[in-house]
C-alpha cells in the first residue's frame, strides 16, 4: 500500500467513526432522509435558506445566522439587503460555510473536506455513506475551495457533507472531548433533532452540551461550557422553561443575531442595531477571569488568590501593593475576596442600556410555519417597557424565549402575525 492509500484508509476509518457519533450506531432511513437536502434559498426571499423537513435545523439556523451576519455588517437596513442573485447567494453560503468551519478547528492548519463521488446516488443510507470521500484543503484557500465546488452544497446530500466535513475537520479526539457523553448521537435516533452538542458546534465552534459560560464544577463534576463570546448567539425556550440557562457569551453576542431554540426547531432572530450587543469590554474579562479562581460558583475567591488573579490581568501584583488591596478588600479578616468589592475596586463602569426601541426580524426555515407557506423574514418592531412586571403569554413561545433576555419586551409584528418558532 502506497502512502497516499494509507493516508487515505486512516481518513475513511475516522469518517466511520464520525458517522457513528453522528448518527449513533444504528439509524432509521426515514430520519436519514430528513436530512437528505442542500442548502437551498427561499423562491419568496433570496437570502433565506428553507427547509423541507424536520431536523436539519440543527445545521440550517446556523448557517442562515452566519449569512445573515454578513448582510448585517456589510449593509444598512436602508439598502436593498434583501435581494441576491445566484453568484451572491454563493457567496454568502460560502462566507458563512467557512465562518462556521473555522471556528469548529481552532489550531488547524488542513481541512478534510468531505464529497461524494456520484452525486446521482440513490437516497439510502449505507450506499450514500459507501461513496463518500475525503480531500484534504489547506485552511488559507478554503473560501476559494468552498466556491469552487458550491455545488456539493447546494445539491441533495449538502447539508450531511457540510456537517461531517466540520466535524472530520475538527477531528475526532476534539469532538469526544467535548461531547462527553459518547452514547447521546447527535442526530437524535427516534425524532432526528440535532443535540445541543451538534447546534454550540455549528454557532460556537465547540461541540459542547452546555449553554451556560466558562466551565463549571457540580458535584465534583467538570461541565464544559462555551469559552468565550460568540459572534452568533442563542437563547432558548427551555430557559424560560427552567431546563437551562444561557450565559451572556451566547445571549450576548458580537452580532445583533440568535439562533432560537423551541423543544422541537431552531429559527433565527436579528437586528441590524448593534446598540442590541456590545463587545467584551475589560470588566467582561476581570468577570471571567475571577471566576477562573472560583470554579466552585461561590462569587469569592480566597486572599492567597489575588496576587495570581492581579497577574493574569496584567494588573499590579508586587507584594506590597497585594497586601494592600488584601487588607482593604478582606477588611474583616475572613480570608476571601468578594467579586462585587473586586469590581468596584478595579473595574468600575457605567451601565450599558439596551435601546427601548428596535427593529427585529424572525426566520423560520421551515414553509408550513410562515404565512402562506412562504418563507420570508417577518419585520416587528420592538419596545422595552418601562416596568417591574414581567408579562407572561403562555401562547407566545417566541416572546416567553425572549424574555430570558428581554424581560420586559413587547413587539408588534408586520401584518399581527407572530413568527412560530416551532
């Protein structure tokens, strides 16, 4: 066997073993079909993927978030933002492909593309998978790569090929460090959704099953969560629900987007107001810092803490001075520091405000859930109430999802339709 072949049968061993992560170790055609289809845009609004059945979600309202994110920063609400012709689709699929891509492998310099030899292959699992190939890219010329064979991802196997080329690319020691549990698969087995791993891998890059910030310690257990600002974000009906909780690296993103999370689908949410989000500033990073020293959640760390906190932020932390602040911020002697005195002693600031009013578009990929079966973005007009009641519609799953960030938002919708997010 030549080099090349042995380099060849050690790609095709690891694609196995991707697939079983995926797709755990047996899978039913009919939700293998679901997931049969390109990345295909809206007859009814040309920037908008659609799609045809429930599940792929998981990778479509990532990618739809990431397109829209390069709308968002290269145009103005005022433009004609919404129209694309087929060479401009291209490239916002392209762009968003290689968003999503470079984020899932951090560190790597060779991307393993994965293709089909013949695309005219019947739609059945084992004779789909028997025809797959892989080809290594170097990271630099992968949006030209992208480009130039846009038609594997526009054709009916796209978004499989897409998914297993992120995650062969990731490699698989990364994706089992962070999945954790190996018997969850990430397509799930009876209903076909993406797993929480599946959907913080495509928005975040890391293939983790938490939503919250930083890693935390429960009960002696280590639970990895997202480790730093995303450019997309999420929040989730299942926090209004108390399953979960958000942390502010995904509820507060670099970009006005959210990929939202029903029980059953994922759809998109976006402004072009970046007032809606702010960048990490300096106290964003003494927070998440502290916290390093904390790993128990307790909101203090001990005296003998400060001096190796002072240092990881660059701040000063010769002796003399350590004692100083230690005295000052332990001024009753019981051995811990508080984050709030910490806060105040050295990261003061004033309060950022929300907006009390923006302007918010919804997608849902999905035709039986928009007006008329067409899927377009539906515009509202948001308004942060002055108040300290929370209203509470239990009909209205997008506003109960948003109020785990916005707990005193009302929006009028286009129309007085509200979007579904199921």
């Amino acid at each position: 066997m030549t080099t090349t072949e042995e380099s060849q049968t050690a790609l095709d061993k690891e694609l196995e073993e991707i697939l079983k992560l995926t797709w755990g170790q047996q899978i039913r055609q009919e939700i293998f079909k679901r997931w049969t289809q390109g990345f295909c845009f809206s007859d009814d609004e040309p920037t908008a993927l659609v799609q045809f059945e429930g599940g792929p979600c998981a990778v479509l309202a990532p990618m739809q978030a990431y397109i829209v994110k390069h709308i968002v920063n290269s145009k103005s609400p005022d433009d004609n933002w919404k129209q694309a012709e087929v060479d401009e689709q291209n490239r916002l699929l392209c762009k968003a492909a290689c968003d999503i891509l470079c984020k899932a492998t951090t560190g790597c310099s060779i991307l393993k593309f994965v293709h089909i030899v013949d695309k005219g292959v019947c739609l059945e699992y084992s004779k789909f998978h028997s025809m797959l190939k892989v080809e290594q890219v170097d990271k630099d010329s992968i949006e030209t790569f992208f480009y130039n064979h846009v038609s594997f991802m526009r054709d009916t196997f796209g978004v499989l090929l897409f998914l297993y080329t992120v995650m062969h690319s990731k490699g698989l020691v990364k994706l089992k460090e962070e999945i954790g549990d190996l018997e969850v698969s990430l397509i799930d087995r009876e209903f076909g959704y993406g797993s929480q791993s599946l959907i913080n891998m495509m928005i975040t890059g890391q293939a983790v099953s938490n939503v919250f910030n930083n890693d935390q310690v429960v009960a002696g257990l280590k639970l990895q969560g997202i480790e730093k600002q995303s450019e997309v974000g999420f929040m989730t009906l299942l926090e209004h629900l108390r399953y979960c909780q958000v942390g502010t690296y995904l509820k507060n993103p670099c970009t006005p987007i959210w990929v939202l999370g029903s029980d059953t689908h994922l759809t998109v949410l976006f402004s072009f107001d970046q007032n809606l989000v702010s960048k990490e500033t300096q106290a964003d990073i003494a927070r998440r810092t502290f916290k390093l020293f904390d790993q128990d959640g307790n909101n203090f760390i001990s005296t003998q803490s400060l001096k190796p906190l002072l240092e990881k932020l660059d701040l000063v932390s010769d002796d003399e001075y350590v004692n100083l602040m230690t005295t000052k911020l332990d001024s009753e002697g019981l051995g811990i520091i508080l984050m709030p005195s910490f806060m105040d002693e050295f990261f003061s600031e004033p309060e950022t405000r929300t907006p009390d009013v923006f302007v918010l578009f919804h997608y849902n990929g999905q035709p039986r859930s928009n007006p008329n079966s067409k899927v377009t973005y539906i515009e509202g007009n948001a308004v942060i109430q002055e108040s300290d009641v929370i209203c509470i519609v239990e009909d209205n799953n997008l506003q109960s999802c948003l109020q785990t960030k916005w707990p005193y938002i009302e929006i009028q919708w286009k129309e007085g339709v509200t979007p579904s997010i199921n």
